[in-house]
C-alpha cells in the first residue's frame, strides 16, 4: 500500500555513500549510464539488511523477490572520484515492493539521480508470483493488520 501521509518510518529508509570509481566512468569522466543500477542495489541491499530481510532471508522464507521494473531519471552526471550518498526507502509493499531512489552530492546535497524498482514476490516452490506481498515481509515492515 502506497504510503497517503508520505511520512516513511525511519527504519523504512537507508543511506549509503560511494565514491564514482575510475572503472566506472567513460574517457569524459562521466558514470556510464548502466552503472547506476548497480548503485542503486547497493543501496537496497542496506535497506532489505535494515529491515532484517535481506535477500538469502527472502530466499530462506521461500521467495525470490525479482526486480520487474526500474526506472531511472538522470538529472546531473555522476562523475570521476565524486562523493555521493545513495538513499533507498520502501514507498508500496501491498502487490509489490516498490522501492524509491535519490543520488545526491555528498558535499552539496544537489539531486543527481532519483529512480524507482519494483519487485515482486515469486514462490521458490511453484515458481508462482504472488498476487499479494507474503505475510513475512508486512512483518518485516511491521504492517500486519493494517
């Protein structure tokens, strides 16, 4: 259920930072475009271990939990040596589990790159999707009876 109050409980959220490395970026010094995916996992791979369900967990309570759409906007390059702080945060988890996405400078706090994946869950035992999020993950979240 997507969040009305847009008030996201704390533990909802996590941050990471990084620092653009040199085999990430082109000869312009610029991140190259497929590399933000993996920074943005980075980043909700934190968040998913903050929840205390973490992807062998999801694994082990008998999901796989496959990323069926992402989107990203780039709004400023990320470039060569930059610092910059990755943030996650759970926004709808009733049918799916969206996560929302801001990069920012980390010496500026400017807006470089926000996105948004949506995962769903699949029985590791039929291979079935699930119309609903398990019970495990609004325990998680602490949302059961909600």
């Amino acid at each position: 259920m997507a969040r009305k109050d847009k008030v996201i409980p704390e533990a909802w959220r996590a941050s990471v930072e990084l620092e653009i490395p040199f085999h990430d970026v082109d000869m312009m010094e610029v991140a190259w475009h497929g590399h933000y995916a993996r920074y943005l996992e980075i980043a909700r791979c934190k968040l998913f271990d903050q929840l205390d369900y973490n992807y062998r967990q999801m694994r082990d309570s008998g999901y796989s939990w496959p990323v069926i759409d992402m989107h990203i906007r780039y709004v400023q390059p990320l470039k060569f040596q930059q610092r910059v702080i990755v943030s996650a945060w759970v926004e709808d988890w009733e049918n799916r589990l969206r996560i929302q996405y801001l990069i920012s400078d980390a010496a500026t706090g400017s807006r470089l790159t926000k996105g948004s994946t949506d995962q769903v869950a699949v029985s590791l035992a039929t291979g079935e999707m699930s119309l609903a999020s398990p019970p495990i993950l609004l325990e998680k979240l602490g949302v059961i009876g909600c």
